[in-house]
C-alpha cells in the first residue's frame, strides 16, 4: 500500500491465501487485489465470481470465492474512477462514464467473461459519473442523472434518449422496483424523487427522500420497499440517517442513521437485513481536526425497524466496494484508510463477512 495524495492510486499485494472457515456475524480477511482501488466497480458475474475494475488505471482483476484469490484479467480501454457497472443478461459487463485525467468521460465498454477481454461499446449522449446504471427487464440499461436520462440497447450497442425526470435525481444507485419501474432519488428534500416507466418511457414524481448525498446505499428489500440509508457533514460532524420507500403509498418514511460516520458503504444480504460497514469520522485535534477511518459495521433489521452492532471489519475502511455472493458472504474490497498517522492510503486488502 502507498500514501494516496490528489486522488492518485497505488499498486497493493498479490493474494495470497484462501479464506479460514469462521463464525457467523464476523469479518475475516480473503485474498488482497492485486492492484489498490478506490473509486472501482466491483460486479458479480453469473459464475459467481467478482469483477473489479477501474478505480485508478485502467486494470481489472477477478475475484475467486472458491479460492479466495484475486487474478488480473484485462484492461479496460480507458482508464476510469467514480464509473459504473452493471451484468448484462447475456453476462457481459457494461462498464460507463466516470472520470480520469481528461475529465468526466462519456465512453462505455463491454467485458466478456468467456475471453477476459474488453471492447469499445457505443458511447453515452452525455458525459456523467455519480449517476445511476440500472439493468430493466427488457434488457435495457438506464442511466439517469440530473433531468436527464439515456437508454443503452445491448443489441445494438448504441445509447438513445429517453423521458426526462421533472426533478433532478442523482447518487450512483436507483432501485428497480418488483413492478419494473425504477426509483431515481431526487437531490435534496425538496425536491421529490422520481419513477421511470419502461413501458412508455416517462418519469413521474413521488415522494420526497429528504437530504441524498451522491454516494447514498440504496436497497430493495424482500418486502419490496426500498431502503435507503446516507449521509452527510456539517462543520466538525458527521450524520448519517435512513428512509423507507413505500411503493404502494409513493411516500418515504424515515428511521434512524447507523453511525455519526459518512462515506460508508453496505448492501442488502440474503436474509433480508441491510449491511452497512466501515466510513470516516472527524476527530478534533490540536491545530486542526483530523479525519478517520472506522472499522464499525451495523445490520438494519427491517423487522425490528432498528440497528444492530455486528462484527466489524479487520480494516477500518471507507469508499469500499460490497458485494453479495452467491453463498450469502459480503465482499468487502479496496477503499480507503485514514489514522491519525497516515491519511488517504488506498487499500488492496479484502474481507468477507458472513451473515
């Protein structure tokens, strides 16, 4: 690992051992990428492995389950951070938009599993990152940021335009709903939230979701509410809180934040719970306060309507990426850590929890 200064990224370890057989409601440390990443997509693919991709460069690597190991795979075309990934049906990755030092980038690529190659797809209508990417049941891919959203066709390759929203909507995750809509948070809280109809191609306004930060944890739960938790800083303090969506009435209701923390991450488990692990913190100090990773993790029991403590992290981390396997495990990945000793070192180290 390496200092990370100006958003640069560094070269982690070689993975090395498989995971250990541990308790359950526990993290224990898997493999580490072979590249640090921060600002990377992590996917699950249909053979159950994770691909990592971006973050810095333009390198990509697999993560094995089975072995606990990472393998690089190839390069993307274009280096990219802060993009966007979603599965394909046919099980290509499509991979767009995001930043690198030319700026935001509007361009988009596929990743094909069956050659670990990447080739050039047709590029976005307009440039974007911190903007939703939602696989429809047609197939189709919606992108939506702002007042303004676009469609890719896998079939052809191309992006074409659709329905804007009558709000501005944003954050890097949209819910689609068991009807097939989608949900696109609005921005602030006064501005509603937004639904997209595949079928005629429209958004309408529903209910307001209150204060969104860009890089809030969006889930769809076995209920078929959507739950959503965020977070933000004011002055020396972070809060975080959570939302309920409610598809049948269109309206939020609110519920208690996991942590005094921001820029966690987390994911909805098999069993219904939400996830949240890791953040950062600002800790007061002497001439100038500090910010500090945390190592925390919290399960929201839909249930109960309440927050429980959970086994935290080896690594305090934020900015990671979470993703649910196959088996029910959590993949934690890359992110960031800061200490009173060291500030913005960009992790390779991986951890899995298991529920």
């Amino acid at each position: 690992m390496k200092l990370r200064f100006a958003g640069l990224f560094a070269v982690g370890l070689v993975a090395s051992t498989a995971f250990p057989a541990l308790g359950s409601g526990t993290f224990h440390t898997t493999g580490s990428m072979n590249v640090a990443r921060e600002s990377h997509t992590a996917t699950l693919l249909s053979n159950g492995q994770v691909l990592a991709a971006g973050g810095d460069g333009s390198s990509a690597e697999l993560y094995n389950p089975a072995t606990g190991r990472w393998t690089l795979t190839g390069n993307m075309n274009v280096p990219r951070s802060n993009h966007h990934a979603v599965l394909l049906q046919n099980g290509q990755v499509l991979v767009a938009g995001g930043l690198n030092a030319g700026g935001t980038l509007a361009s988009a690529e596929l990743y094909n599993p069956s050659t670990g190659t990447w080739t050039v797809t047709g590029s976005m209508i307009t440039a974007r990152y911190g903007f939703s990417l939602t696989l429809l049941p047609n197939g189709k891919v919606l992108a939506a940021q702002g007042t303004s959203a676009e469609l890719y066709n896998p079939a052809t390759g191309t992006w074409s335009a659709t329905g804007s929203p009558t709000s501005a909507v944003g954050g890097t995750t949209a819910a689609l709903l068991r009807d097939g809509e989608v949900l696109a948070i609005g921005l602030s809280n006064n501005v509603p939230s937004e639904l997209y109809n595949p079928s005629t191609g429209t958004w309408s306004a529903t209910g307001n979701a209150g204060i969104i930060s860009l890089n809030a944890v969006t889930a769809l739960l076995l209920n078929g509410d959507v739950f959503v938790t965020s977070s933000f800083a004011s002055g020396r303090a972070s809060y975080s809180f959570a939302e309920v969506y409610d598809p049948s009435t269109g309206q939020f209701t609110t519920e208690n934040g996991p942590c005094s923390c921001r820029a966690f991450n987390g994911t909805v488990l098999q069993t219904g719970k939400v996830l949240v692990a890791g953040g950062a913190i600002t800790v007061p100090g002497n001439p100038y306060p500090s910010t500090e990773t945390i190592n925390s993790a919290e399960l929201w029991d839909v249930s109960a309507q309440a927050w429980t403590s959970t086994g935290s992290l080896k690594d305090s981390r934020s900015g990671q990426s979470m993703t649910l396997l196959t088996n029910g495990q959590v993949l934690a990945a890359g992110g960031s850590q800061s200490t009173k000793n060291s500030n913005g070192v960009i992790l390779a180290s991986a951890e899995l929890y298991t529920p």
